[in-house]
C-alpha cells in the first residue's frame, strides 16, 4: 500500500481529483453514506437537487489528495495555492502583537491549508493518532514541514498550543468535530445541537488570540486550490452567545463552496456517555 501511495503521489493533480471523483461516485453505493450526507445536508437547508452527488464527489477528491499532499515535494505543494485572500488578516494580528488561532472547519483540503500557513509562520496543532504505524509515519512526516509543529492531544499538548500562541505564533483547532465528554459542550450548528469542542474559547480567553477561520478550496478540473483566511466578529463575553457568533462564521464559510464541506461526518450524534442537550431525550444515535 505505501508503494501505491508513493506512485499516486507522482501523478498530476486534475488526475488525482479525477480518481477522487471516482472514488466519491463509488461511495454513493454505500446506503449509509448517503444517508448521513442527505441528512446533515438537510438541517444545514442544503439538500437542493444534485447537491449528495456534488458532495460525495468532493468527499471523494479529499480522500484520494491527502497522501499525495503528504507525501509529495514540499515546494511541489506550495504551488498548487494558486489563491489567497485574506492573509492580510494575519498579519494584522501579528502587528498588535498577538497570536492566531487557526479555526479550520472540515472543509475543502485542510492538509494544504496547514502546510501553507507553516510555510510562513511557525504553528503547532494536535493530531491524533492513526491506528496503522505506517500511515502515522507518512502524516508525521507530511505536516511536520515548514514551521508546522505536531503534538499530541493531551495536556502538554494543550500547554504547547498555549506556548505558541503566546509567541505571537499561530495555533491551530477543528471547531467541528465531535468532542470527548468533559473536553465539549452542546452548540448549535446549522441550528441542531452538536457536541463540539471548547478548546478555542479556552485558548482564546487565556491568550486574547486573534481568531481566524481558514478553508482551502478545490478549483476546479485540478488547476489548484484558494486559500480563504476571515476574521471572526468580536465575541460576546457570554459563552452560549460566542458559540453562536463562532458557529455563524463557520457556517458563512461552509455557504461559499458547500459540495466541500464533509457532510459524511457524524457531527451530530448522541454520546452514551454525554448528557443530552437541553430539551432532547437521551439516547445514542448513529
């Protein structure tokens, strides 16, 4: 399997996105697959005529572009961001004197967004580990580039996000994941609750960061990618509130390309071992 990966690694990149299409129409046989991606395309209003199609291709395409993006040439990566709107934002952080936190929703490539902003500022993230040694070896070696820094998501980890940001150097965060008990609370996102992760707000609250969100798009026919880099609004004090304004943010950015979004992602399921949000039964859903 690596000697695979190696040689896709090789090929162009409207060729890896054509086999990424294939892989994504291969994925629509797969009835539960369709059903999570109709469903969560439904609570966002979303679920338009073409639009499980259009998100199964793309959920294809970030499958087959993560070894390649891990695997090939540093430099090689870098030219594939043929856009960037908004670094602008960063340095303005920068110039206050403060760190950023990098929110960067399950949307487009967010293996290349990383890679790139580590091309120009030091940033650590958390990762988790893969089960198989050899794929934690290529995604080690894949994101450790640049001035990218991997650690592990524990409390030391937490601690060298702290470190960095407080280095006036750039954190990064997955706001839209499913949260472990005690590590996230309930929020609205397209307006259905989710467990989500609180670690931005504490982050935030112990550094003054400067929050940014941060997507990079898939051009089309395999020309490359636009890196899209937005302010978050000031945030209330009040968390439920600040949740609110975050979540809005994120769901503005998902609106701008939504077929990239990883709409297969369970984000809305019930955890035993997690409380139900208020005003909801209890129970675990798949």
């Amino acid at each position: 399997m690596p000697f695979l990966l190696r040689l896709l690694a090789r090929f162009p990149l409207p060729l890896i996105h054509l086999l990424g299409a294939l892989i994504g129409l291969l994925a629509l046989l797969r009835g539960r697959h369709r059903r999570i991606m109709r469903e969560n395309l439904r609570t966002a209003g979303l679920d338009r005529p073409g639009m499980v199609l259009a998100a199964s291709i793309e959920f294809g395409k970030g499958v087959v572009e993560l070894f390649p993006v891990w695997l090939r040439p540093y430099d090689q990566i870098l030219r594939w961001v043929r856009e960037v709107h908004g670094w602008e934002h960063v340095e303005a952080a920068l110039a206050r004197g403060k760190g950023v936190i990098v929110l960067g929703p399950h949307l487009g490539c967010l293996e290349l967004a990383g890679l790139y902003i580590a091309s120009r500022l030091p940033i650590t993230a958390l990762y988790s580990q893969p089960r198989q040694d050899w794929v934690h070896a290529m995604m080690q070696a894949g994101r450790n580039r640049g001035k990218a820094q991997m650690v592990e998501p524990s409390l030391k980890g937490v601690r060298a996000l702290l470190t960095a940001l407080r280095r006036n150097e750039a954190a990064w965060v997955l706001p839209d994941q499913t949260a472990n008990r005690g590590d996230g609370q309930w929020m609205r996102l397209f307006g259905r609750w989710a467990y989500m992760p609180t670690l931005f707000y504490r982050l935030q609250s112990a550094t003054s960061a400067a929050p940014l969100i941060f997507a990079g798009e898939r051009l089309p026919f395999g020309r490359g990618y636009r890196l899209w880099i937005e302010p978050l609004p000031e945030l209330p004090a009040e968390a439920g509130r600040a949740a609110e304004v975050v979540n809005g943010s994120i769901e503005a950015m998902i609106r701008r390309f939504p077929a990239q979004y990883l709409w297969s992602y369970r984000l809305y399921r019930f955890q035993a071992d997690v409380p139900p949000p208020p005003g909801e039964a209890s129970g675990v859903t798949s």
